[in-house]
C-alpha cells in the first residue's frame, strides 16, 4: 500500500514508527498510510527560517502572487484526478469535491490578483497619515510590514484542499513560508495538491506534514503563526500550549461553530425570498455530508410557518439519494471517518433527548450501491423544538454532520439575534426577509455574535452561493465557540501574518518609506 | 486609616478580609489600605451586563463621547489633587504626575472628539463594498458592530491614571461597561479617578476593584473583554486561564518590552538629530525613573561613536537630582514600590555580570530629602557591552527602572533592526537617522518586531515627544514579548470592543444598514 511522504526540509521523507491507514469512507477499504513518527521538526522549522524565509523575502507581492496563480494552474490542471481522490478519501460527492477543489484554486487566484495590484510595495499602509505634533511635519502612518517566522497550518479532515489553499494563500503572499499539516484521516487530496505545488514555489516555501502533529508546535517561535481549523477541545490544547503561551506566539483559531438560519415574518414560503432559504437549508444538510464548519445548525421559524417549513423539508429530503458517492445519482455520500460517525451519532442522541423528529429519525439509512454493513453513512436529519433558545442540546454541542433542528419564535428581530448569539459565537449566521428595518435590527445585535452575516432576500437570491460558502473577498471565521479567528477577506486575509507598525516621524520620510 | 473602597453593583463597598497597605514610596509612610476579598463579582458582572450594556447601547457613538469629554473636563477640574496623590503614592515626580494625568485626559478627549465625529452611526464600516456575486447586486460590506459583554481592564503600577484612561475611553466609546482594577500599589489616583467619573457615567457602565483580582475572571464569558497591561508572568497565566481559554475570550495583552533606540551612522551627536537621541534616552532613563513599558533599555550607537555618547551620558545624568518627588529641585523619585525596587537590583545584578559600568555603578543613591534608609531609590544606570546581539541579559530580561545598556555597532541599517528584533517582540523601538535609504532598510526588518517605530530626524527634532510618549492617534502594543496586543489607535482602538463581521446580501440593503 502506498506510504505517504512528508515533504519536510526539501525533500520527501516517509517517517517511521507505527503507521495509520486511511480508508475510502464508503467502503472502508484501505487507500494509503501514513507513518506516526520520524521527522525531523527541528531540521523543518530551520528550513523554513533560513531558506523560505530568504527566498520569499526576495519577492514582490506581485511575484508572489504570480506564484499563486501558477499554484491555481497546477489545480486546474490536475483537476479530474483531485475530484477522484476527493470521491475516494474524503467520501465526497463529485459535486462536494469540486465545491472542496475549485474552491481552493478560486481563492488561491483571489490571492493571486490581490499580489498582483499590491505589485512591489515594500509596505502596506493601514488607513492615512496622521499628524501628530504642532504642525504636519511631525506625522504618522500605520503600516502592515512582512513577519519574520513560519506559517503553521493545522487544517480540519473536511476541506483538505480548500483548507490548504486558503491558509497558503494568504500566508505566501504575506512573504511567510508555511508548514502545513492536514488532517491524518483524508490527507490525499493535501498531499497531491503539495506534490503539484512544491516544485512551483522558492525553497523552503511550503512544507508538509502528514500524520499526527506529535511535537511539531513546541519548535516554534517569536514571530511564527499557528493557524488552526478545528474542534474546540484541541483548541483549548493549543490556546494553553506551553510553547505558545511563553512567546505570545500568534494563533489563529476556527473551532466549533452553531450556525443560525432566521426566516423573517415577512416571508412567504414560495416566494424567491422563501425558495432561497429552503434551498440554503438543504444544501448545508446534504453538501459534503453537513461536514461545513459553516452549515446551518440551528433554524428559526415564525410559529404560523412551521408546519409548512417542516413539510417542505421532509419533501425535499425525502429526494436526497444516499450512497456511494462515486454513483452519478447519489446526492450525498458518508461521513469522513468511523469517529465522525461515532461522534454525530453521540450528537444526535443528545438532540433526541430534547427534540421530536421531523425526518430522519436518528439517521438510519440503506446507501445505495455499498457493501453491507460498510461506510459510515448517516441520514439527513430534521429534529424540532418548541423552545429554541432555552434547548441546551440545540445551542451548546455542535453535530457535524446532516442533521438541523427547527424552532419557532414570534417574528421580532432582536429575538432572532438573541437567537444566533445562543451560540455564543459563529461563524456565520443567516437572515431572509425583505424588511430593511426588521433586517437592520437584527443586524444590530446578532453582529456582535458572528463573523459573517448572510442576509437572504429576493434580489439576489438568484446569484446567491448561500450562507455556507466562504468567498475570499470575505472574512472567514468567529467570536467565542467560533474560535474567535479571522481568515480570508481579501487583503485581511495577509494580516494574520504581517505587524501593524504605527510609523511615527518626518511626514515626508514616511510617505517615502511607502513609495 | 482611609479604607479604600471599591465601586461596584453602582455602590461603594469596603470588602473585608485582610487587608493591604498602600504607602509613599518615598518615605514609606502608610497612605491607605484595601481590602483583599469580600467582593460580590458576580453580582458586579450581573450588574455590567444588565445595565450598563443597556444604558451605552442606548447611545450614539457622539453620546458615548460627550461623556467622555465630561470625564476629561472632570480630569482638569481635580488636575492638582490627583497630582498630588500621584506624587504621595506613585514616587512621582510633578513632571511625571502630569504625563500620567494630562496624559489620561488628553486620550480621553482624544476618544470623545473621535465619538463626535463617528456620530450616530449604527456600524461602522471596514473598508468598501465589495462586488461578491456575478453582478453588482450581490455585495460584501465588513463592519465594525458593538459587542455584548463586559471589558475588565487590569492595569499596571506605573500609570494608574493614564492606564484606567486609556483602556476606559475605546471600551466605553465602543459601548462597553467596564470594570477596572488598578495595580494594589498605587491605586489612589484611580480610586478617585472613579470617585470622579461615576457620577458622570450612566449604572453599571464604569465599576472599580480595588485590592486583588481573586476569583474576578472566574465570571467572564463569551462576549467579554479582557486587557491587562503588566508583567509577563502574569500575561502567561491569563492566557492560560481555564476560562478564558474555554469561551475563547478575547484577551489583549501589553507585557514586557525591550525597546531599542539606535542612533544611525550618519548623525553627529552635535547635530539636531543627535541631541534629539541624547535628549530621548535620558528622559526614558530618568522619567517616572524609568517605569515606562516604551521607555528606552537597549541603545545601539555606531562604534566610532560610542565614548562620546557614553560621555554626553555621563554628564546629563550626574544633573540629575534624586530624591523626594515633592520637592520642586528633585528631577527623579524612587521606584513605585519595595518590590520593584528588589527586581530592578535583581536585574541590575544580572547585568552586571555581563556589562560594564559607564554610569551610577549598580545605582546607590543618596536621595535628596528623603530618611535615611527609607524609600525604594536607585539612580540611574548606563552599561555598556562590546556584543550587544550576544548579550543575553541585555536582551532577555526587562530592567524596569532607570537603566539602559549601551552597544557599538558598524552602521549597518540591517544589523539595527535584528538589534531591534533581538528583543523578542517590543511597543517600542527607535531609529535617529536623516538617511532615507537607512531608515527605509531599517523599518523593513524592524517593522516586524515592533507596535511603533519612532523615527528621529532633524526636521521634526523640535516638536516630538520621544518614543516613550504614547499618542491615542497611533496604535500602542507590540507582537511577541510585548504581548500581542494593541490598543489605541484612534479608531482601530474601538475594534478590541467590537467584532468585525462581513455582512453579504443586496447591495442596497447594505448601503441602508450603514445609514
């Protein structure tokens, strides 16, 4: 069976001590393994300090995003075969698959286009000069300058080459190079894409650990930058980690996330408005198996609408074909790994406890074309509570996977907001009417509660990707349970690895510093 | 004695359990005490969270600055008694108890002109509107919205009336109750400073603890803030801290800092520049004697150099009298309090090992009016190394008094700013130089190490305020040692108390949210 390498210090290395196997999720069967132990972290980060650190340093934004670009190519290029390794690894649908890979090579070419217009600037200002003393001469100007120190990317199993690109992005064009370390259980995609990337990038640029972290973060440093996507409980292992903690070591975290969908009262179901919010709903169910870190969770309906909503979704799943997601007419496939599955189904039996089913009972389902007894399949599920805010299953204990749980309220905004902040900090929540007013009051409070409101209404409803997409021009991530990160969002995105310096001096050296 | 009480649920209230002694650094005298325990913190969260959440939502941004130009003018109007109790119980000397106090108003009026002019704007806005769908309909706005939580400020010894002001302004502006602790040691000017304020402020927005955190931060939750300015073992164990690791709190932390000033090959001590860089130690070496966290430790000056500035050195500071701060000939009091005075030996010893003496030997004085044998004097202190990158007690360790240590180098801007970057991370670093090319070499590597780069230059030699004035217009923090955090700012100081999040949907629906 094939041993997947690292690609540590310039070179692929396989590790060694015990090694874990990694399993197509429909089938089970083995597809490659991965070696536990064996590297060399020290030899890695030194690698990164001295040559990708230099090499990056040497390039202009614009260089550099011409790196990305060539990085976005390499996808494109390698496309078909990526959907495969998706389809196998990650239990992906081909749809899921694309939605994991061209989302990668679209926010690698955003990246790209933003170098581009940076072009050689040694400096980025942050907002406009200052004056500071008694007349203009004496001045300030804060300014974004490069970090000296590696990138270390720990990615989550659910989006191994989105995932990636978009921590790489950023990171590449900030002048950082980057360790990156996926997730063991579907690595395949991320260590392809690597093998793809490697040879386009400087020495030292990009480096890849696969397998188990082990005692890769006790190597970093003042001045590095640890990004994470994850569950809650490594987060708080890696906020209290001794080595971090010690040097204030930056760290930039996306963990658990309780997603809200709000209909407002002014809704009719079978308007655009209405359509749009079912269609959002089903497709955060079923796309890759509701394992998005920005899936709606959590629905709130008026009262009068429930019945209707809940039958329309019962419709609508009741279409969703499970199984092999190779097959052409399956919908959606498996969750990732036996633990996944282990954990969504601990999570649905919580929700049991306070909920009745609207569908899919507690997930039991016959795929189609899969052996027997194999894959770690669950159902799409629709649990209902008639206390939304007060249901503690509901709104303390994220379930990743195809499962949301409908609840009804009066109509008024602030308790819709009271709603989404519940969930003590997402990622994203999302909001449908054509109410200006109700939708600015509830912008109002929800604000403080998510990193990203969606607000569904009836002129964009036709172009719209829904809540669960993650644009790069946008920022990506959360407050509280969210993690409390921040990732993407254009030309934000480079700031999780540069210094904002506040320059102060002669107001004309400073506008020379950024010419 | 005066009990100190401390203002919480909006009464005053004098705890009990033992109790702590606040004396005069100076003679040693006992001032006042506090109590160590006895406090109803979650009472005082309760009361933050129900009203004064309530009563500065309720407020425009120009509301929530009117008060604070009330607080500033409330500052003025009690300028000689909080001078007073600054020179009684912080050492200070009438200079410093005025950088500390004026320095308090002038940010506070700095965030209550800011108030003025953001208005009665619901959100505010990150940035333009970004086309993210196939037309111009679909759009991204980043905004800035309020946050709903509690800011617990925990401030350091040195500036007591600056610190609360300085960290109260943005949170109160931003619309954050707050609830602030000042350092046991000198905490009579903020005690009055609360005693002042209020009245001025609406329930529950402003609460004051006066004696130990104790169990405080077992409260804080989702939604909070907390930021500490202080040592860097304290700043290990708030980032550590089980809850606050736990809701993912937002934490922003000032710690250590080493801050290098380097005096740029081209410039002649006689110059402006030159005099400039003379001028800036000393007041750094000798204000608040040396208890500034931007004050001055490390000073690299070109080799050819070095005698005459250790000479110029020399002889400034034998001007400098040390004493009793009250008395109006005395240009240097003693260090805040007994503890600081056993650290800073501690330091200046670990020094000694590594350094030669150019100045006061390891600080023995005879303090100008002072009993014999009382008071936590030490007089200040330049060292010298022939190495100073290599030298681990210069750079490894923050002296927190009258103390700076002084290096050759060749010149070289690069080798500067790895100087600069030596420290681990620093608020603060200076560079004296009229050579553009320099300093342009200069900032791109020290820009990564640092919050602030203050570049002296002869043009603006006559009006600036030195590297260790911080200005409210420009960002104070620094990455790494300093703690990773950053407040002030002007605007970008409200966004530790607010939450950025990406609003996406119709373009017009977001353009009226802005309104």
């Amino acid at each position: 069976m094939q041993l997947l390498p690292s690609y540590l210090s310039g070179s692929w290395s396989p590790g060694s001590g015990t090694r874990q196997t990694l399993v197509n999720p429909t089938t089970e069967a083995p597809l490659a393994e991965v070696s536990t132990s064996g590297h060399d972290f020290a030899a890695a980060f030194s690698h990164a300090r001295a040559v990708g650190t230099r090499e990056l340093g040497a390039l202009t934004f614009a260089q550099r995003g011409a790196l990305l670009g060539a990085l976005a190519k390499a996808i494109h290029g390698a496309r078909e075969e990526l959907i495969a390794l998706a389809v196998a690894n990650g239990g992906n649908t081909r749809g899921d698959a694309k939605f994991d890979i061209d989302g990668g090579a679209v926010t690698l070419s955003h990246y790209a286009d933003l170098g581009a217009r940076l072009g050689s600037a040694p400096l980025l200002p942050d907002g406009e000069p200052i004056q500071v003393g008694r007349t203009a001469r004496m001045a300030g100007q804060h300014v974004w300058a490069p970090r000296h120190g590696v990138a270390i990317h720990i990615n989550a199993f659910n989006f191994p080459g989105w995932g990636l690109c978009e921590k790489l992005g950023p990171a590449l064009l900030a002048g950082m190079p980057v360790i990156t370390k996926p997730a063991t259980a579907t690595a395949l995609v991320a260590h392809r894409l690597v093998e793809l990337f490697a040879p386009l990038l400087p020495p030292g640029a990009l480096q890849l650990l696969v397998g188990p972290a082990g005692t890769l973060l006790d190597h970093v440093g003042p001045g590095d930058v640890v990004a994470f996507t994850g569950g809650s409980a490594t987060a708080r292992t890696l906020r209290a980690h001794e080595r971090l903690v010690a040097h204030a070591v930056r760290l930039n975290i996306e963990a658990d996330s309780l997603n809200a969908a709000v209909l407002g009262p002014d809704i009719e179901l079978a308007s655009e408005t209405g359509a749009l919010f079912l269609a959002d709903v089903v497709r955060d169910m079923t796309q890759k198996t509701g394992q998005k870190c920005t899936a709606i969770r959590r629905v709130l309906v008026p009262e009068a609408r429930q019945a209707e909503i809940e039958g329309a979704l019962r419709e609508r799943l009741a279409g969703i074909v499970i199984g092999d997601p190779a097959r052409e007419e399956v919908r959606m496939g498996p969750l990732a790994t036996a633990q996944q599955l282990r954990d969504v189904r601990e999570g649905i039996a919580r929700l049991a406890a306070e909920t009745t089913s609207i569908f899919g009972g507690t997930g039991e389902v016959t795929p189609v074309g899969v052996p027997a007894g194999k894959g770690f399949f669950v159902g799409p599920i629709v649990r209902a509570t008639p206390t939304p805010l007060a249901c503690a299953a509901l709104n303390d204990h994220e379930v990743f996977g195809p499962v949301v749980t409908v609840g009804p309220y009066d109509g008024d905004a602030t308790l819709a907001a009271q709603f989404v902040a519940r969930g003590e900090g997402c990622l994203v929540s999302s909001a449908y009417s054509d109410d200006r007013d109700w939708v600015a009051r509830f912008v109002r409070t929800a604000g403080a509660w998510a990193g990203r409101l969606y607000l569904g209404s009836s002129k964009m409803a036709s172009q719209s990707p829904g809540p669960g997409t993650v644009l790069p021009s946008l920022t990506h991530g959360g407050p509280g349970r969210a993690g409390g990160g921040e990732e993407l969002g254009g030309e934000r995105g480079l700031h999780t690895y540069m210094q904002r310096v506040a320059l102060e001096g002669d107001a004309s050296v400073l506008k020379s510093l950024l010419a």
